[in-house]
C-alpha cells in the first residue's frame, strides 16, 4: 500500500464516522467534488493543502492524518489491513458496518475470538469443578 492509498482509506473512514456525504464534504473543505471524489477512490494524488482543507473538518490536524495513514502502511505490511478496494464511496453508510469498523480498530491487535474460546474453555472448567 502507497502513501496515497493509505491517505484516501484514512479520509474515507473519517468521512463516514462523521456521516458527511460527498458534497457536504466538498463544501466545507472548499474543494471541488469531483477532485474530493478521485482522491477518496484513490484514483488522484492528494496534496498538503488538501489534506490541510479536509483535516479541520474531521476536527484533526493535517500530521494527525498522516499519522493515521502511515499505521494504516505498517498495518497493511503485516497483512493485518483487509482489502477494501471494492469499496463504493458513493454507497450510503451503514451503521452496523461502522461499528463494526469502530470496535476493530479499537481492539488494538486483540483477537477477540480466541479471548472470548479462552473465556468459555475457562467458565466450562470452573463449571466441571463445582
């Protein structure tokens, strides 16, 4: 994953958290839809006084955006990143796919599953004891 890759998977999901659509976007970075919209597809190259326009609207600094996209690359060269290429911007936002995305970031590396077989094998020992 590129540099420009990472930087347009990062404003997608700051898009979408904020529940912002294309154009309302648009309007409050001052930046033209339909650049707003290659850049989000990654089909565009973002520059630092885009990435500057869009930060403040995420409430972020620009470095915080760079930041965010550099752990997406070292993420991505663990494998640990799945492909969203597939992905339609234009697609409306589900929320359930958003918490989702929310509680897998939040988790920090953690496999929840394989904590949560540890907790059941643990319960059901208890279990056999008593």
């Amino acid at each position: 994953m590129d540099i420009n890759e990472a930087i347009s998977r990062v404003l997608s999901a700051e898009r979408s958290a904020a529940h912002l659509t294309i154009k309302e976007l648009s309007v409050q970075a001052d930046i033209p839809e339909r650049t707003l919209i290659r850049v989000l597809k990654g089909e565009r190259d973002i520059n630092v006084l885009q990435i500057a326009k869009l930060a403040p609207v995420f409430g972020l600094y620009p470095h915080e955006i760079m930041d965010s996209a550099e752990k997406l690359i070292e993420r991505a060269d663990r494998g640990t990143v799945p492909d969203l290429s597939t992905t339609d911007i234009d697609s409306p936002i589900n929320p359930a796919d958003e918490a989702n995305a929310a509680l897998a970031s939040a988790d920090n590396g953690v496999d929840i599953d394989a904590w949560a077989d540890r907790i059941r094998v643990a319960d059901a020992v208890s279990e056999e004891k008593e």
